[in-house]
C-alpha cells in the first residue's frame, strides 16, 4: 500500500512562497491613504501596485488602450478571417475567434478610432458613452488586466488550488451536489478568472469527468469574476474603502446561490449523463494519509510540476495578452452600445420596471434609477456599476447594485458567450432564466446585508 512520499524542505516551499504570495497580493485587504479625499481607504496589494504603474505612465494609458484595440481589431481580422495563417498557437490562441466576436473586436477598433481622436458622431464618442468606456473604464482596466494576468499563477500553478480542494472533497457532493474532484475546477473558476473556469470545466466535461448536470452546474455557478474585477467595480462606484465587506458579501451570497441553483429547474433537470463514457475517480484518502497530509501532498506534486521562471513569465504573459486584446475589445464595443442605448434610449428603464415594486418592497433608495441595472448586466459586467455611478447617490444603492452586478455572473461579453460558445450543454434561454434566478436571490440577501453594513461604517 502505498503511503506518504517524502519530501525536501524546498519541496514545500515550492508550494508555499508563492501560494502565500499570492494570496498576500490578492486577497489581504491593507489600508491605503487616499490624498484626493484625505482618508484611509481599504484596498488589496495588487492594485496599490496597478496604480502606482499607472501613475507612473499616466499620459501614455490613454495611447496604450488605443494601441491594444487596434492590435486586438487588426489581428483578429487578418488571422480570424483567413487572411494569413499561421501554425503558431499562441498566435491563433490570441487572434483566431468565432465569426461573431471576430466582428465586436472589430467594431471595438472603429470606436477607438473615433473615441481617440475624437471624430464622429456625439452619441458614440461622448463622455456619457464611448468616451466614458475609453477613458475612465479601459485606462484602468489595462494596467490591473496585466498585473493580474502576471500574478494570477502564484494563486492557480503551484498547489493552492489542489491543497484547498483536496480538503474540501467530502465537502462538495453534499452541499453543491458536485463530485468532489470539482473543487479544484470551482476554487480555479472563483479564485481565478470565469473564462479559465469555463475552459477547464468544458474540457473535463469533453474528456467524460463531468455529466451533463454537473459541468452546466459548475460553468454557471462557480464561474465568477476575479478578484481584481471586484475591485474594478467597486472602485466605479466609489466605496473602495468597503472591499473588504463587500467581497465577503459577494461571497456569501455566491456561495448561498450554488447552494440552490443546482437544486431548481433549469440546472436541476440537467442529466446525469456522460458526453462519453465517464471516468471514475477514486476519491478516497490513500493509506496512511490524513486529509491534511494528502492535501500537501497534492499541493506539493502541483508544485513540483512547475518548470520554474520561464513557464511562469509564458503563463502570465499569455494570460495579460488574452485579457488585454480578448475582454478590452470586448467591453469597449459592448460598453459603448450599452451606454449608448442608456443615455439616448428608455430601453433599460423599460426593461427595469418589473424590478421596482420588489426594489420598493425592500426599501432600497432610489428604486427607479437601481431599476435600470437590474438587466443590463447580461450584457456586461461592468454596466450596472457604470449606470449606477452617473445616476445613483445613495451608498446603500450603489453597494447593492455593485454587489448584485457580481453574484449575477452570466454577462455575454464574456464568460455567458463563453458558455455558449462550449459544448457544455446550456442554452441562451437557459442561461438568461438562471441569470434571472442569480439576480433575485443575489438582491433579496444583500439588501439586509447592506444595512448592517453601512450601519457600522
């Protein structure tokens, strides 16, 4: 029988250094002074760092976002449409998409063009619209999308992942009705990013480790955006100083959603079937091992796996790549169009209406204008925190808006067409019904949550 292997001292600090480095960067929340408004605000290290880069660069953000659009629009029309082939996978990996997004890079490049050197027509390059989009969202979207891709792998390459799941395993079957292998693919989808969670979950679904039910659980429940996207929105809407709060908030009640969804209709009609013959894994503890030990010892041999400086720089640069000219275009385009369709079109108001008496049922302030956010975040992420931001003052309202935008997780800029895109099995119907069911759940828990909140700061 096989029992435990014995490891050197710098075995575990392979797994341990940068696993706490990372979750230093991430996930500790440290004061920072801000001189503008003459407080302490509480933030996390990774975007102290992203804003003194920014600073440092401050002129040239503006000429950067152009240059990556145009990069992202160009390269995506000459690789994706077949202009010029290459066998270079990175290069296809980065520039080769389907029809549709190949269009939205595209359309992202003509909105820079104009936002930029501010030609067009008023309702596109505004600074309620596309101007807006451009230089108050993608300058800083551009310097956290490559801090956060160059660091991300200290959370998701050297054993964290493995460690923290293999000691939740006899934990997930009975609370999220999802096999215990699934922890690592959902602590990698919530710690890391939901397009990397929806790419791992697509792939073990297609290699037949998932059923039916269990990768349209994880893709739609567990697909969360990443830390630094918290921070984004939260920074939109100007209560940086609750990150802290606020992201226990948001994953209170992420958890609270994973625990129902799977367990009502659409997910829970899902089958318990195999794209291909399943591949049963043994879950159990080996002999002579704890959990514990046996978590370390998973961690350790992920760890250990890692080829040292040079994957890590290739991983980081690729993942600052894929954001950049994979989620910038994205928003730009969608986040023009949407602000568009906010400031010279009823179109969010009507479609918020049905949310107003459950918004007054509540109390919430400012019921009508947090109406119009409801909705918008299918579209994308970041859109209810912008709409928030122009047209909400209460900080009870914009909390909730800010922490409901998050919970709802199925945005089809990005991870939603991504789940479309997959072979995982959930419809656009199915997905805009549990994008509804995420909605209303997220904003009956948060508004209580909210007052005890603000009613301590």
């Amino acid at each position: 029988m096989e029992g435990k292997k014995r490891y050197s001292t710098s075995d575990y600090l392979k797994f341990l250094l940068p696993s706490l480095i990372g979750v230093l960067l991430f996930m500790v929340p440290v004061p920072k002074y801000n001189a503008d408004l003459g407080v302490s605000e509480t933030t996390i290290p990774v975007k102290i760092l992203a804003d003194l880069i920014s600073d440092g660069i401050g002129s040239f953000v503006p000429t950067l976002v152009f240059i990556i659009l145009m990069i992202a629009s160009i390269g995506t029309l000459i690789f994706s449409f077949g202009l010029v082939k290459t066998k270079n996978q990175n290069i296809n990996k980065l520039f080769v998409t389907t029809p549709v997004w190949a269009i939205t890079r595209i359309l992202a490049g003509i909105f820079g063009i104009m936002v930029f050197f501010g030609f067009g027509p008023e309702y596109i390059i505004s600074g309620d619209t596309g101007g807006f989009i451009f230089y108050d969202l993608l300058t800083t979207l551009v310097i956290i999308f490559v801090i956060a891709g160059l660091l991300l792998p200290l959370l998701l390459d050297f054993g964290l992942l493995e460690y923290v799941g293999t000691l939740l395993t006899k934990f997930m079957r009975p609370v999220f009705t999802l096999p215990g292998r699934s922890a690592v693919d959902c602590f990698t989808s919530w710690l890391g990013d939901g397009t990397l969670g929806v790419m791992l979950t697509n792939r073990q679904y297609e290699e037949g480790y998932y059923t039916e039910r269990e990768a349209a659980v994880i893709a739609t429940t567990f697909s969360a955006v990443s830390i630094t996207f918290t921070l984004v929105v939260l920074a939109e809407v100007g209560l940086t100083r609750l990150f802290l709060p606020y992201y226990l908030t948001v994953s209170f009640i992420g958890v609270v959603i994973a625990i129902i969804a799977p367990r009502i209709p659409p997910l829970s009609r899902k089958k318990d079937i195999y794209v291909r013959e399943g591949v049963e894994l043994d879950e159990s503890i080996p002999a002579g091992h704890t959990v514990g030990s046996y978590a370390l010892e998973s961690a350790v041999n992920r760890a250990n796996k890692h080829k040292g400086a040079g994957e890590f720089l290739e991983n980081g640069f690729m993942n600052a790549m894929q954001m950049w000219l994979g989620v910038l275009p994205v928003v730009m385009a969608f986040g023009t169009i949407a602000t568009m369709l906010s400031t010279y079109t009823p179109i969010f108001d009507i479609l918020g209406k049905p949310f107003i008496p459950l918004l007054n049922l509540l109390a919430v302030p400012e019921a009508q204008a947090a109406s119009k956010t409801m909705l918008v975040g299918f579209t994308d992420m970041f859109l209810p925190a912008i709409i928030a931001a122009g047209e909400v003052q209460s900080e009870l309202t914009l909390f909730v808006v800010a922490v409901v935008s998050v919970t709802q997780l199925l945005y089809m800029s990005e991870v939603g067409a991504l789940i479309i895109g997959s072979d995982i099995p959930v419809n656009l119907w199915e997905l805009f019904v549990i994008f509804l069911q995420r909605t209303l759940i997220s904003l009956i828990l948060v508004v209580p949550i909210a007052r005890f909140i603000l009613g301590l700061v």
